[in-house]
C-alpha cells in the first residue's frame, strides 16, 4: 500500500483516530529510548572513566596556557615586539616581565614555566628558578639592565622569540617534538641527525609488531587446527597447556625467558654442554630484538590460538571429505576448502596480537635492551619520569592514529565482518 | 538482653572503637628492602609511641612524581608522605607540588643543640626536601674473571678498558652518570666536566667514548637488574647503588667487590605534598620531627648501608642488626671510601637532562 497522504487519499488511523503513521513512529521512539535507558549505565560509565579522560590526555599535546596564564602582562607586552629585528625588547616588556614575576614568584608558578620552556630550550628552567630568587629585590626602574645582570640570557634575543612563540594557548610544538622536528630560530626543520629518534621508533614498533603478529599466526595455527581436531580428552590437555601460561602473570613469564636466553641461561649452557657452541661466544638472544621477538611471541600467542580455535570447530569435518572424495589432494583440500573458511580467525586473532601488541611497554623494557624498545617505552618514559606529559600525548595521538589508520585499511581490504571470534 | 540490642551494641561499640582507631597515614616509599630498613627505623618504634596511628605503606616512589602531579590535578591528595630522590624533590618543588620545609621549626635540632638546618648542612639541595639518606651510584666487579689473569680494577676507567678488563658491563639506560664518567675517562679534569658536557663536542665526545664499548654492554633501568646480571655472570662490572652491592656482597655472599671510585652521591629523602588538610598535615609533621631525629636516620644505617643525612648521626652508626659487622666501612661516606667522589649536579642536570636525554636515547637506538 502507497502512502495516502502524500496524494490527498484517506489518511490510515488507528482505533482512537491518530494516523498509523505517527502511532507507529511513537511506538518506534518509545521502543528506542527504553533500549537507550537500558544501555545508559554503560554509556555513561565508558563516557565518564573511559572516552574522556583519553579525550583530555590526548588534548594536552596541543594545549599550552601556562605561558600566557604565568605571564600575562609580559605576553601583551611582546605582542609588539618586532622578533625579527634582532634586537632585544624594549623596557616595557621587562617591566612587564618584572610584574608578572613577581606574582608568579607568589604563587611558585614560575618554575613550573621554567620546565615547561625547558622542553624546548635548555637552560629555561635554571633561568626562571634564579631569576625568581632575584627578582623582589630589584630596584624600581631599569628592569633591562637589571634582568641582564641576573642571568645575560636575559640579554639574549633567542630567549625572547621562544618566549614570544610559546605564548600562544596553543602550540604545534609537542607534534613537532614527536616527529623529529623541532620549531627553531630559522622555523620549522628536522632535528639535528643525532637527535631524532620518534619516527624511526613509529617505524619500528609497527615493524616488530608485524614480525610478532606473523610468528604468532605461524605458531598459532597448527595448535588451533590440532585442539579442534584431536578427540575431546587429548584436546583438553592441550587446552590446559595453552591457558595456563595465559593465566600466568606477564612479569614471571618474562623473567623466565631472562633464564631461558641470556648468556649464562639455560639454552646456551645445553648448546655449550652438547659442544654445538664454544663457552667464548655463547648466543646472544636477549636485550635485543630477538628477545622482544621471542618473548612477546610467547606472551601474545594465546591471543592467536583461542579465536582460530573457535572458529576452526565450527568447520566441519564434510567439507574437508567431499573435497578428497572429489578429488583432491590433501593439500589442495586444505588450502582451497579449509583454510579459506579460517580467515574470519585469523583475521581476529591477528588483529589482537597487533593491537596489543603496538601498546607493550613492560616486555620490551625488560627483555628488549636497545634495539628491541618500542615507542611506549618512550611514552612511557615522558608520562612518569620527564613530567612532558605534551610530548607523551602527542605521541599517543600519533600512536593512535596509526592503529586507527591500520584498522581502516585492514576493513577496506579483508573487511571487518570477515572477523569472527567464534 | 534480646539479640537485637546485642548487635546494636556491638556495632556501636566496633564503630566506636573503629573512629578512635582509623588513623591512617600513608607513606609512600621503594620498597624491599630499603622500606623495611624504615619499617624497623621509623616505623615500628613511631607507632608503638603512638598507637593510635596506623602507617600504610604504599610502594610507589617509582613513579610518585607523575601519581602527584595526577593526584593535584584530581585535587584528590591520598599520600601524607612521599620518600623520592633529591632530582625527583626539586622537580616536584619545581611544579608546586611539594611542600615548602622550614627547616630549624618543623626538624629536631641535634643532640648537641645544633639547629637542623646546619646539621643537615649542604645537604639540603631544595627548599621542599628533607634529606634521610646519601646513596651512592657505583660499581661493582667480579672477583673470579679468568680472563683478567689475576688484575683487579683500581679506578672508573677499567670501565672503558676492553683490553685489559673484557667481558660485558651494565650501565644505567639514562645519560646521568655515564656521561661524566666518559668524560672523565677520556681525560677531561673533574672540575670541568659539566662545562665540557655543556657543548655539542662536549655531549659527542661522551658518547664516542661510550661508544668504545657500546656493544659490550647491558642497560639497565632497575636497579636490582646489576646485582643479578653480576650472580649469574651475565657482566663482569656493573654500576647500581651502593646498598644493592653490600647485600650481594654481605648477605649472599657472591664473590664480587666494590670499585668505590668515581662514586656519584645522591639523596633520598621525605616530601610533603601540597594541599594536605591540616589535621592530617599536623599528624606528618609529629613524624617527621621523629622519624628525622639524630638517632632515628643512625639507626636505619643498622639495615642498610646508606649514609645518614645528619653530620650528628655519623658517630651513631653501629653494627648491622642481624649480621652483626660493623657499618660504617660500607657506607659510601666512609673516608676510605670516599676518596674521589662526585655529587650528582641537580641545577644542571635540571636544565640539560631533556636535551641530553633525547641524543642518548638517540645514540642507543642507532
């Protein structure tokens, strides 16, 4: 049936006379918001403890008020100031600087600036701490000179432009940071040879994450097809073998490949005992990347194993005897009937190795020595020890980004219905 | 009396009871076995003074800095006193996240009258810090190397010397300390070392010394990783703190000895962090004034050996409380053993550790 009201046809009501069409849609809504009021305490609770504190991290890689919120007074004074003159400020602004201070050094937020513009000069923090100490007994007038006599990075125009630059609320200058780059006198150029270190870190956690997620896939697989396939008592057993090292914590099973590699460890005393190694150049397998390798591979396995599992039991076993009654070889059984039917698991379980995989911080630390870090290890590093929690949000932002981006392209090629969990 | 009144009245009295009691105080500190050397300093004998007070220990100075500023921003202060390190100190003083100390009103003086702002001495690095300790960063070695051929190392350059010392060293994975001793290494006097490590040749040409024996070495970030690499022979030489050594040494009788030259002082001690509501405020001070007296930091020196912070607190310090040896021979202090030492540069290494920090991690990824 057409829709009557559109051509001026009867309109179809229900028993107390409002038009179906809008009984229906009250009906729809009323349906709509009570699944919306059950899913509410969920809703809330990811909103509240999950979507805005990461919301709130991720925007500190842009936010910088405290040079503005410190020194407000200075920041309006600059704002007249010519950086490209090359000549140093005028008395207002020392003046101003000289106010502002003073009520910073009140409220000791004076050094906490310090630390802030040390991320992007060295010597800041020092510069405002001393400077502070000074700055009540400066006499009234003359401010230049006497700022000057403080600290002569006063008298230095470089401290006023990275003043003068930082002083907006927002700043590119954690982004920067984060690919290598840096904002300097001369604008914007890539560190220094020697000092870059984000990007190739990007590179190579993406890198090893791949490697680990392949050797899990390659390990993975045949204990999948095994525990789907072997009689329920056997598989049992090895169920067990795979879930008790999942349930093992993290750090016991780290340190117990520390045992298991290092040079005095375990395998290399079998290798030196069986004369296949000489005691003088035993292997070395840990803090490196083959230790990260190794032991995250072992770690992440069971996120392999248990989605293809699932999914392995749900093929059954006629497809696999219609295809060698029809002919086939073994091989060509599997490969072009079975193992089409497994990528849905592969698939999950590859992506959960990846993701998790990416974000790893403790194994690396431990097991990784230099070449075998990731980029949370840095994240890491600026969050609990260098206080730049700018520079560990930008590269946050970045590190998310790029799983984002991954995911994107993984739907756009294998697609995201193609992931089954069981 | 039914049973109804009976537990109206006993919870009443539990409630009671719980509200004269529940006086927690939470104090955050390392850890093993330097919280326990506090535990039976400080603690114990604090809270049997005062029963009423129930210390909590919390084992988070690892990452205090970043749980306080967490903490401060939340406006939510669950610590009443926070064991760090003195960089950690002047950081958070830095930030307002500590609290300003005065320092002859809030500490006892010493025995002899000294006000405590001289008894601690040079030793109060920042205006928020109250030293407990001086640890020292040093080196260890292993006595039984074959390959040595019956040499021992004499000085911090045995370090950088494959020829005659080979075989793998640990070094902490950050630019403090090893630069310096680098530099020291590749003959720059000790005077000079920080202006020399203020330039660009400077930081390269501590790392091209580093380089000579970058690839026989295991970084370390905990300090517990060196004593281990060391008892399983995993290096020969191996830089960590002081304590950890005595206790490798001393405790577990590992054949490995001290190479106290070119040792690098540091402090711990006790913050206060901002923003305490008074009552609780009053309840840290009562310890503090306690837990930092003459005879309270000589007798921690009893389980670990770490120096006191108080000059006064020297010629307390005895004989280990289970070992029984004498203490002061291990303490980093000690004048034999302190015959070329460093004090760990905090207003420089405040400035340049950023900086430094971004090429050292730089030059151990290429």
């Amino acid at each position: 049936m057409t829709d009557t009201t559109a051509n001026g046809g009867p309109v179809l009501t229900t028993q107390d006379g409002t038009p179906l069409k809008v009984s229906l849609a009250r009906a729809l809504r009323r349906e709509k918001m009570r699944s919306l009021v059950l899913i509410a305490p969920l809703l809330i609770f990811i909103l509240v403890s999950f979507l805005l504190p990461i919301a709130d991290m991720l925007f500190r890689s842009v936010e910088n008020r405290i040079v503005a919120d410190t020194l407000p007074k200075t920041v309006a004074a600059l704002s007249a100031w010519n950086a490209s003159s090359g000549e140093l400020p005028d008395e207002n602004v020392y003046a101003a600087l000289h106010d502002d201070l003073l009520i910073a050094v009140d409220e000791k937020s004076h050094t906490r600036l310090g630390s802030r513009l040390n991320y992007e000069l060295s010597g800041m923090s020092s510069l405002f701490r001393k400077t502070g100490r000074r700055v009540d007994r400066m006499d009234e007038g003359n401010y230049k000179e006497q700022f000057i006599k403080v600290d002569k990075d006063w008298g230095k125009v470089e401290t006023w432009l990275f003043l003068k630059r930082y002083s907006p609320k927002y700043t590119p200058g954690y982004f920067l940071n984060a690919v290598d780059a840096e904002y300097g006198i001369e604008g914007i150029k890539m560190k220094p040879e020697d000092e870059r270190i984000y990007l190739y870190l990007f590179w190579r956690t993406m890198f090893l994450s791949m490697v680990i997620t392949g050797s899990c896939l390659l390990l993975g697989y045949p204990i999948a097809f095994l525990l789907a396939n072997l009689p329920l008592r056997y598989s049992n057993l090895l169920m067990i073998l795979v879930l008790l090292p999942f349930w093992t914590s993290l750090l016991v099973r780290t340190s117990a490949w520390k045992v298991l590699l290092q040079q005095q460890g375990v395998i290399n005393d079998t290798l030196v005992w069986l004369g296949l190694v000489s005691n003088t150049d035993r292997i070395v397998m840990i803090n490196n990347q083959t230790g990260t390798i190794i032991a995250m591979t072992h770690i992440l396995l069971p996120f392999m194993i248990l989605p293809l599992y699932s999914v392995m039991r749900t093929i059954s076993p006629s497809y696999m005897r219609a295809a060698r009654s029809l002919g086939a070889t073994d091989w060509t059984a599997f490969w072009r009937v079975y193992f089409p039917q497994t990528i849905p698991g592969i698939g999950a379980g590859a992506i959960l190795v990846f993701i998790l995989s990416i974000g790893y911080y403790i194994t690396p630390e431990l097991v990784g020595g230099t070449d075998g870090i990731f980029i949370s290890n840095r994240i890491a590093y600026h969050i609990s020890s260098s206080l730049n929690w700018g520079l560990a949000a930008a590269l946050g932002v970045i590190l998310l980004s790029l799983v984002l981006l991954l995911f994107y392209v993984y739907d756009k090629i294998v697609g995201i219905d193609n992931v089954k969990l069981g | 009396m039914n049973l109804k009144t009976l537990i109206l009245a006993t919870t009443a009295t539990a409630m009671f009871a719980g509200a004269a009691v529940a006086k927690d105080m939470t104090i955050v500190s390392w850890g093993g076995a330097y919280s326990a050397s506090q535990n039976n300093a400080y603690h114990k004998p604090y809270m049997e003074q005062h029963p009423d007070i129930n210390i909590i220990n919390d084992e988070s100075s690892n990452e205090a800095v970043a749980k306080l500023r967490a903490m401060n921003e939340a406006g939510n202060i669950t610590w009443d006193l926070v064991d760090v390190v003195a960089s950690d100190a002047i950081r958070l003083c830095d930030e307002g996240l500590a609290m300003e100390i005065n320092f002859d009103e809030m500490l006892a003086p010493a025995p002899d009258g000294t006000p405590a702002s001289e008894d601690f001495g040079d030793l109060i690095v920042s205006d928020c810090f109250i030293p407990q300790i001086v640890y020292s960063t040093t080196f260890g070695y292993r006595s039984d190397v074959a390959e040595w051929n019956g040499k021992e190392p004499q000085d911090i350059c045995a370090v950088f010397d494959l020829e005659n010392f080979p075989g793998k060293r640990s070094l902490e994975k950050r630019p403090i300390n090893n630069m310096e001793w680098a530099l020291l290494c590749d003959g720059v006097a000790k005077d000079e070392v920080y202006d020399v490590l203020e330039t660009e040749e400077g930081v390269n040409r501590a790392l091209a010394k580093l380089d000579t024996i970058k690839d026989q070495v295991v970084w370390w970030s905990a300090g517990a990783e060196t004593p281990q690499l060391l008892a399983d022979k995993e290096v020969v030489i191996g830089s960590t703190y002081n304590g950890r050594l005595f206790s490798l040494i001393e405790e577990q009788k590992q054949p490995v000895k001290m190479l106290w030259d070119a040792q690098v002082f540091d402090l711990d001690g006790w913050i206060i962090p901002t923003g305490l509501p008074e009552d609780r405020l009053q309840m840290v001070k009562d310890y503090l004034y306690f837990a930092t007296d003459t005879q309270r930091l000589a007798d921690q020196a009893k389980y670990i050996s770490y120096g006191p912070a108080r000059k006064s607190s020297a010629p307390l310090v005895g004989k280990h409380a289970t070992l029984g040896i004498d203490m002061a021979p291990h303490m980093p202090t000690d004048p034999a053993n302190a015959t070329n030492t460093f004090l760990y540069n905090y207003e420089w290494w405040a400035d340049y550790r950023d900086d430094l920090d971004a090429k050292f991690q730089a030059w151990l990824t290429q």
